[in-house]
C-alpha cells in the first residue's frame, strides 16, 4: 500500500516579536565567493582518463614546477583528477581563518573517495586570491563496481569536502555605513511593505527620534545619531537596531508537493463559508484460482488457471460545512473530518483556489 505524508505546520501568532538581525541584515555586510582550479591526487584508480587532456597539462605543468620534465605519453593518471574548488568567505572573516571548500570533479573521475587536494589559490570575481586551499576530502558516499558490472552507490562521490580546508590570505572588505558614518542601510531577507514599515517605527520608538524611514519593500534608511558615529561607537548603535523586536508580517501561503504528499499552510489562511463534498472510489481487484479437469478416460490434462474480477464502488458522500474559517485550526479539523488522504486534500486546496474560496497563494512544488 503507498503512504503519503500528510503535514500541516501551524504558524500561531506569538505575544513576542522578533528580532531586526533574524530578519534584516545591513547593507555591505554579506559573505564573498571564491573558485579555483586544483588537483586532486591519491585516487585508487578511479581519477581522469587521459581522454580528459587538461589534467595531463595540469600534471605536467605541476611537475615542471618542481623541476620534473616528462612527457605526455609517460603518464598514466589514474589516480589524479582534475577539479573545480569553491568556497564561501563569511563577512568580517579576517587573514588566518579557515573555512570549509567544495571540491567537484570536471573530467571523467568516476570518484574522489581517499583523494587529498593540492594546494589551490581561490580567487573572487576581480582575480585577487583570497584564500588557499588544501587537505584531504571527505566524500560522505561510495561507489563499488563488481567483476560481473554490477554497481553499488551512495550519494555522490565526484563531489566532496574538505573541512577547514581553505586559509584566508586577504580579508573581505566590508563598508557597513556610508557618509562618515551618517547612515545605514537594514534590507529585509524576504520583502514586504508592511514589515519594512513596522521596522522603521520599532527603530524610531526606541531611540525616541524620527531617524529611520522606509523607502520600499526592502530598504529602510537609518541616521545614525551624533553620540554614535564615531567608528568604536557604529557597531554598538547596529547591535542596538538588532535586539529590537518587531512582528512582521506574512502573505497568506499554501505549499503543497505533490511528489511526496507534503501540504504546509501559513497562519494567515482563511476559507470563505464554502461546502465540500468528497466521494471516495475504491478499485478492488480479486484473483481466484479455477481447475479445469478433463473428462474421464481422455487424454487431457488438468489446468489451473486464475479468475481476475474488479469490483469499483464510492462511498456514501461526507459533506463537511466550514463556516468561515478563521485560523489554520479550523481548516485543519473541517480537513481531517473528512478522512481524506494527502493527495485528496491536494486536490481539495486546488479546487478551493480555483473556486476563490481559498484567500491565499497557492505554491504546487
């Protein structure tokens, strides 16, 4: 028999807010992204083919560094591959820190399982190197091929990681005010009119002045006041902006994934007074074994053989009344009262959308 999962988050409104830093963060304060290109060394036979050319270029470029001259034909590079390294550099990460690298094969490795990376320089986008990158990788999968071809496999394994495997050479520069220090810049992760509002006047009470105004739906402007625009004074002002509590707002959501059954329903959700029916059809299908036996004293044989019938039939429809439901409680027990399986409530939210009952989005994944 198939399971669905049936899920229904209930997002209730709280007597608290939350925090400006768990939504907000200001501008200029964001990570930076590096790439770089490197080897990886140590595979059991499972690296680059010599069909992939630039790992034998990079191979002998390598060598030709330590003062090793050989030729092409000379290599049989089986335990080598060619990889991308990418890495993600936190804000305000300073020379000396470490941080975790991806590691991801381009030639034709069949795995980067035992394999250690060479020292690889990171770049960011203008081409200065930001960071360096080395250590053994950490692939979280296998892949084990037998005589006969047949395959076992886990996860991915021309992809890995290397934990603290790249040392930051150059900081990333961060510019959190502008203007000497005049003003900051609070953009919301998810944007809304409403919640950026409700920040500007959360900011405004607690410093008692009109120095926070928003401009759309994601920007809200800050003065920073005289007393703090000094630079040992900038962070103390932000840390203050980012305890204060605010309750933003949401658009009413419903996220449904057909694949696995999965239905999340935001706290907003109302249903207008509607009426639904559900009719349930049930497929039977029955096999019974039949004899057939020959006559007496004839040259037949005895043969079994299987009788299929099916039987289809629908329950006695369940009309279910919700009179204007109010909150995700509601909905869920007028649902549940049903006795309906996930995929049928799928198809119930659809119709109720489709019907303008529904007042929400609805997101099918």
């Amino acid at each position: 028999m198939r399971r669905l999962i049936f899920l229904i988050l209930l997002f209730q409104s709280l007597s608290f807010g939350t925090r400006i830093k768990d939504i907000a963060y200001v501008k200029g304060v964001s990570g930076y992204q590096v790439i770089g290109y490197g080897l990886v060394v140590g595979l059991n036979g499972t690296g680059d083919t010599r069909r992939a050319s630039f790992t034998v270029q990079s191979v002998v470029s390598m060598l030709k560094k330590f003062g090793i001259t050989v030729t092409d034909e000379n290599l049989r590079m089986r335990n080598v591959a060619a990889v991308m390294v990418t890495a993600f550099i936190p804000p305000f990460a300073k020379e000396g820190a470490s941080v975790d690298v991806i590691v991801s094969s381009i030639g034709d490795a069949t795995s980067l399982h035992g394999g250690n990376l060479l020292m690889t320089p990171l770049v960011g986008s203008d081409g200065v190197v930001y960071a360096v990158a080395q250590g053994p990788i950490s692939v979280g999968g296998f892949d084990v091929r037998t005589a006969f071809g047949t395959e076992y496999r886990r996860n991915v394994t021309t992809t890995g990681r290397v934990p603290n495997g790249a040392i930051i050479e150059k900081s990333i520069p961060v510019n959190i005010a502008s203007n000497s220090n005049e003003k900051i810049e609070l953009v919301l992760r998810q944007p809304d009119f409403t919640t950026a509002k409700r920040i500007a006047d959360a900011v405004n009470l607690k410093f008692n002045s009109k120095i926070a105004f928003a401009i759309d739906a994601s920007s809200i402007f800050v003065k920073v006041p005289e007393e703090f625009r000094s630079d040992e004074k900038i962070v103390d002002f932000i840390s203050q902006i980012e305890l204060i509590d605010v309750q933003p707002d949401a658009i009413a959501k419903v996220v449904i994934n057909e694949r696995t059954g999965t239905i999340v329903v935001g706290e907003n959700v109302t249903i207008s007074p509607v009426a639904i029916s559900h009719g349930a059809i049930h497929i039977e299908i029955q096999s019974v074994p039949v004899i057939s036996q020959p006559a007496p004293f004839s040259r037949g044989q005895t043969v079994v053989t299987q009788l299929t019938t099916i039987n289809v039939y629908q329950d006695t429809t369940v009309v279910t009344a919700i009179e204007g439901a109010a909150t995700v409680q509601d909905i869920a027990k007028a649902l549940n009262a049903l006795k309906v399986l996930p995929r049928d409530i799928i198809a119930i939210f659809q119709a109720l959308k489709e019907s303008g009952a529904l007042k929400a989005e609805l997101i099918i994944m």
